[in-house]
C-alpha cells in the first residue's frame, strides 16, 4: 500500500491512523534515508496517543521510553542508526523495554530487522515531490487493521 504525505498535516494524519490501530506488542518499522521522515512520523504517532511534551529524537540515546498515564498504548521509541551490529539490541535490553509496549523503531535494519514478526508494520519513507511517499507493509497481524 502507498501513501502520499503531502505536507506535515497529512503526516500527523497518518500518524493518528497508525496510533488509532496500535497495540502493545506491536512494531512500526521506519525505514528510509536521513531526513525522510522518521522521526517526524514517530512524533505524530506518539501524539496522537496522548503524549504532551518533547519527543527528542533517541539518536544517541539509542532508546526513549513514553509510558504516561494519558497514553493509550506505551511506546519504546528507538533509533538503530548508529549500531554496528544486531547483537548491540541484545545489550540494550530492548526485550525488556518492549514488554507490554509497542516499538517504533527508526533503522530497524540494524537491529536485525523487525519484518518477520507477525506483529510488524513496514514502513518505507521516500521523499517525493514537495512531501513523502510511505510504502506500508504489515504482518498477519495487521490484516484488517492497515492505516
């Protein structure tokens, strides 16, 4: 599935589409160049389920947890662009983190890649005219409840 993301209104919306559907358990795959959209997504996703506040990028804390009462659904918000090898989740505890939370993770390549699990959703951002183009794949476990 392709969506257009005309401009950063259109962004939020898909991001609200995304957290409307979201479980714990749950991955969002982010993937694409530097300056795609990533963590622009990431932030929409996490606003629309009811975070308030910053949402810094987790580039070099490599991990960023949101757990507010107000949240629908905790998130473990995670960017995988400076690790070297898939072993390095292991010494994150990332296991630990993801348990009863959803996983948004930027990079997931890195991190071994996310795609085989039922509950992952792909995302591939290109930058496309004056917007973004996401190219949306989901597991089994997203049939019936695409964004």
């Amino acid at each position: 599935m392709k969506v257009r993301l005309s401009d950063l209104d259109a962004m939020a919306a898909f991001g609200a589409r995304i957290a409307k559907r979201l479980r714990a358990g749950d991955v969002v795959a982010l993937q694409g160049r530097l300056g795609a959209g990533k963590t622009t997504l990431a932030r929409a996703v996490l606003v629309a389920l009811g975070h308030e506040g910053e949402v810094p990028s987790p580039t070099f804390t490599v991990l960023e947890t949101y757990d507010a009462e107000n949240m629908r659904v905790p998130v473990v918000h995670a960017d995988f662009y400076r690790l070297e090898s898939p072993k390095e989740v292991v010494e994150l505890g990332l296991d630990d983190y993801r348990d009863g939370a959803a996983l948004l993770a930027e990079w997931p390549d890195n991190a071994g890649g996310f795609a085989h699990e039922a509950e992952c959703l792909s995302i591939a951002l290109e930058i496309a005219d004056e917007g973004r183009l996401a190219i949306v794949e989901g597991g089994t476990d997203w049939l019936g409840r695409m964004p």
